[in-house]
C-alpha cells in the first residue's frame, strides 16, 4: 500500500533537456504520458512541468539550477529513486502552494462534488491524489457518509469541513489524514476507525480542549490525543465499534463491550491507567444507539466516555468512572 502523497527533493542542477531525457521519456515510455504548462505559476526562480499518464496518474516536477522537487501519484522516474521524501511542511512554502493549488484544481476537477468543501479537500489531498488510495478514499466520503448511518454524502462533508475549518488539527494534517489509508482496496472497518477520531477530536474541541494528536508513552505505543485546559493534560485513546448490522451477531450493547474490552486488556492495560477512554458510537443507527442509552453498558474500563454523534453536531453520551474532562453530557 502507497503511502499519502510525498515529494521527493532531488539536489542539483537541472535542465530542460534533462527533464524531458530522465523524467518525461522514463514516463511515456512505461506508461504514456503527455508533459503540459503547468496550471498555475510556479514559485519564483523554478520552472515547472506537469505529466499526465494515459492511465490518469498525474506527477509535478519544478526544478532550477539548485534542487528538483516531484510529486504525483504514478510511478517514479529511475533518475528519482534515490531521493529523499518530505512531506507538505517540509518543502519550501512557495513549493508546496504551488502543488497544493495543482493538485487541489485536478481533484476538483476529477471529482466536483468535493469543490464546495475546500478545507477537508485540502485536508485530505494527500489521501484524495493518492498512488492507491485516490478511488477508495473519495467512495468513503461520497457513497458511505464517512461512516454515518442514514446520512447523505453532503452531510458528511458539511460536518468534517466545518470542523476541519477551524484549524485546531492543521498541525497534524499529513498523521491525522493518512490514517484514512491509502489502500486501493475499500476498508470500511479502518476508514471509519480512523474517522472516529476526528469525531472524538471535534467533542473534545468543542468543550474548549486544545488537542495533540499520537502522544508517545513508555509502553512504545503512542495514544491518540492529549487533551489540555488550563494547564492540565488529560490522555485520550479512541476506539469505535461495528454497527451490529456489519458483526456476526450481537447488538449495540455488545459491540460496545466487546470492542471496548479488546482495547482495554491490550495496549490501555500495559499502559497502566490514565487514560480516558471514548467510545465512538456514531456508526450505530438511532435504534441501536437508544439501546445502548438506556442500558449504559460497562466497557471494561474506567474512566470512558461512550458517545455517538450526528452530522448535524448533536452529539448524546454517557461516561463510566471519574472523567476528568468537562463534557456536555
């Protein structure tokens, strides 16, 4: 499996016979490919090439006398393999605008549907452009709601844009998008796991926490958030069971237990306590959801917090044991 988009920094001079010698012929010649103008203006002081393969990969080269950068989702020239990666943060700033405008206008204009959601394109974009992942992870979003039941695409993306709108997890961007997964294959059990914690980040956001994603501890694992208020850090591991209608048997209430009970005895319970557990039950339909409610099962672990939220934002829960977090619910 590819992972999110990535460029590659070639040091050195280069030219424009050497683009078209080592990168447009390597393309054209296992692929087919057609170099074009760039769509936008490259950064000052670079010229720029876009290749477009007949099998609909894309790939940017900007290059001066210095360094080269790369970036696309086919496969790498020859005269590339060697090169070091570095993500959007990484590259000068003029270089990944640039290919963030580049590639932002080909995902709209391969799928429009996500133009009216900029900031969850740009989000997502080095998942969306992805070798592997760029058909599975749109379908996601598009024909499955991002894993909300009896819910429209639209929805979906209005509620994850809005959130994605206010910043609080930019920092994070290439970690917390890749998590999404780049496989060509659909996952609906990870794509949804992963989007769980953008759920458990938005109700933490929401309450005033500012967020640090995949904190590392002593056990070698890394916990999904710490949650900080006035000076005080709280650690927060995320789990999200299946809704009942995709497990072989059982209901809510014994997704909820199951799910929470193979997180606790692993990684929370060589991690020694301290951690506040959230369940995600946005998966579950309002039927399933109601049950779980009423009965408020244990989840094999104290403190947790068992909640489901809704495209529109209500969000409805409960919390076992002592939260130490200032929750609506």
């Amino acid at each position: 499996m590819a992972r999110p988009l990535r460029f590659r920094h070639a040091p050195g001079r280069w030219t424009r016979d050497q683009v078209r010698r080592d990168i447009y012929d390597d393309l054209d010649r296992n692929l087919g490919a057609t170099m074009t103008t760039p769509w936008f203006k490259t950064p000052p002081g670079y010229e720029g090439h876009r290749f477009e393969m007949d099998n609909g990969d894309v790939a940017l080269f900007l290059w001066n006398d210095e360094e080269a950068y790369w970036l696309g989702n086919t496969e790498t020239p020859k005269c590339l393999w060697n090169t070091e990666k570095y993500g959007f943060t990484e590259v000068p700033h003029g270089v990944s605008r640039w290919a963030t405008r580049e590639l932002t206008a080909q995902l709209h204009d391969e799928s429009p549907w996500l133009e009216p959601y900029p900031h969850l394109s740009w989000y997502f974009l080095p998942v969306f452009l992805s070798k592997d992942g760029r058909e599975t992870t749109r379908t996601f979003f598009r024909e499955h709601a991002a894993g909300f039941p009896d819910a429209t695409a639209e929805e979906a993306l209005e509620y994850f844009d809005s959130f994605l709108r206010t910043g609080v997890l930019d920092d994070e961007r290439e970690v917390m998008a890749g998590k999404l997964g780049t496989s060509e294959y659909l996952d609906l059990t990870r794509m949804t796991a992963a989007m769980g914690e953008f759920n458990a980040a938005r109700v933490l956001h929401d309450a005033g926490y500012a967020l640090e994603p995949e904190i590392s501890v002593s056990t070698g694992h890394a916990i999904d958030f710490r949650a900080e208020k006035n000076g005080t850090g709280t650690l927060v591991e995320v789990t999200r069971p299946l809704p009942p209608n995709r497990r072989n048997a059982g209901t809510g209430v014994a997704a909820v237990r199951d799910t929470a009970e193979t997180k606790s005895v692993g990684q929370l319970q060589e991690h020694g306590g301290g951690v506040v557990l959230f369940v995600d039950c946005s998966s579950f339909p309002d039927d399933d959801w109601m049950a779980v409610r009423s009965e408020k099962p244990e989840v094999h672990h104290r403190p947790a917090v068992v909640f489901r939220t809704r495209p529109d934002g209500r969000t409805d829960g409960y919390t076992k044991g002592s939260v130490p977090l200032e929750l609506p619910f």
